[in-house]
C-alpha cells in the first residue's frame, strides 16, 4: 500500500512538472519576423513550402492570412553560383507587410489597420539628416485612444573623443499619462553615422483592442532592421513589447 502511495505521487510530480515545463516552453516560444523578397541574415530559418502568417493591407480592409511560401536560392549576382542569400515569396498575389511565424497570440482573421508606411520620406519618424524637421506622429485606434510616436532628441555627454553635434535619440510611445521608449541610440553623429527611422505599419493585429507597431531602424553604423511591436504582449506598465526583430538589409 505504501509502495503505491509513492508512486501515486511520483505520478503526480512528474505531471505537475511536465506542466511546468510546457507553461515555460509557451512563454519563451520564439516568434519568426521575415518580410518577403531577398533575405541575406543565414541565421533565419525558412523553409519551402512553409505556411506563415502574414499582415495584408489591401483596398479591401487588412487582415492577417495564413500563406505559403516559397523559399529559392539567392545568387551572387557575379558568378551566378554562390548561393549568398535567400529568396522569398507567397502564393498571393498581394504582398504582405510582414510574415511571421510562431506567434500564437496572432490569428487569422481581421487586423484593423491605421496606418501603412514604407520607405518614402513622409513616413520617417526622424532622418538625423534634418533633425529639425521631426514632428509627433499622431494615431488614434477606434474612436477615442490618441497615441504618439514622438522623437526625443538631447545633447550627447560627452565622450571619449569630443563629438560636439552627437545627439542622444529616443523613439516614444505616448498614450495618456503613459510614456514608453521603443528605441534609442546613443551618440548618434548626424554627419558621420546617420539615423533614418521609420513607421511601416499601426494597428491592432493581436486583437486587443490596442496599437500594435511594425517600424524599421536603420544606420550606417549597425545596418538595418525591423521591429514587431504588440500590446498584448507588454508588462505591467509598458504599452507594448518587441516581440521579433527581422535584419533587413544587404551585406
């Protein structure tokens, strides 16, 4: 009778554990962030044939779609044989802003859009180029949440090598009485390393009723990236988390 308490018990752990270790394994499932055409970053995993989730935004409305891609060889474009990269695509004629994979908290279905951007100067949230210019992006989801994407800009401290026109660069999240810094770069010379940010996409793609970001990062520094930006996912007193980070540039 007691061996069988025992192993009742030792039943009871070992799916008391189990359970643990699913729960852990679901709050660090990695989420997959590509955009479709030419990959070069060897470290992202894509395979032919695999269905990803992907953000359309068309005349019709916006939704998130379950899509297939198809995954060829990126060539040298000198010799025509060293495979350098890769080559992305989906089995729908629109293109999406962004595919991702593993993200459990997105689901097919509509995704309210408030704002498309690209790669066009008037969806720059700052160009170091002409900081002056920089003004608070305005965005409002549904009828009464106004939010901010604002750049703050202050005077560098001063270093080891004296760089009088460094600035230090903030991007703001601002809702209400809440402020949250989504980027920031440090030291940034406006003449020798500049900074162009921008807005790509807002909206509500998780279905929270409450703005989801996608905007893209890029310096002559460190090179270009974009990042996936969802509310469900943030901690207490944050209005969103980075989720997924996609390196989006050439070598």
């Amino acid at each position: 009778m007691v061996k069988m308490v025992h192993g009742i018990c030792a039943l009871l752990l070992l799916l008391i554990s189990a359970g643990q270790a699913f729960v852990q394994t679901a709050k660090t499932a990695k989420i997959s962030l590509i955009e479709v055409g030419d990959i070069y970053d060897e470290g992202v995993s894509v395979k032919n044939g695999e269905r990803w989730l992907g953000l359309y935004v068309t005349e019709g409305g916006s939704s998130l779609i379950e899509s297939k891609v198809t995954v060829k060889p990126l060539l040298d474009p000198e010799d025509k044989k060293t495979v350098i990269g890769k080559i992305v695509a989906v089995d729908n004629p629109a293109k999406p802003v962004f595919l991702v994979k593993g993200a459990t908290v997105l689901k097919p279905g509509p995704a309210p859009t408030i704002y498309q951007g690209g790669d066009a100067a008037e969806h720059e949230l700052v160009n170091t180029e002409n900081l002056a210019s920089r003004k608070p992006r305005q965005l409002k989801l549904g009828d009464s949440q106004e939010y901010q994407l604002k750049v703050l800009a202050t005077k560098a401290r001063p270093g080891e090598f004296p760089c009088p026109k460094c600035v230090d660069l903030k991007l703001a999240l601002v809702f209400g009485k809440q402020t949250q810094t989504l980027y920031s770069a440090e030291a940034v010379d406006p003449e020798n390393s500049p900074q162009t940010w921008r807005l790509l996409w807002a909206g509500d793609a998780d279905g929270d009723g409450k703005m989801d970001l996608y905007a893209s990062f890029s310096s002559d520094a460190v090179g270009a990236h974009t990042e996936l930006f969802l509310s469900s996912q943030a901690k207490p007193g944050q209005l969103v988390k980075s989720v997924a980070t996609f390196v989006s540039d050439a070598p």
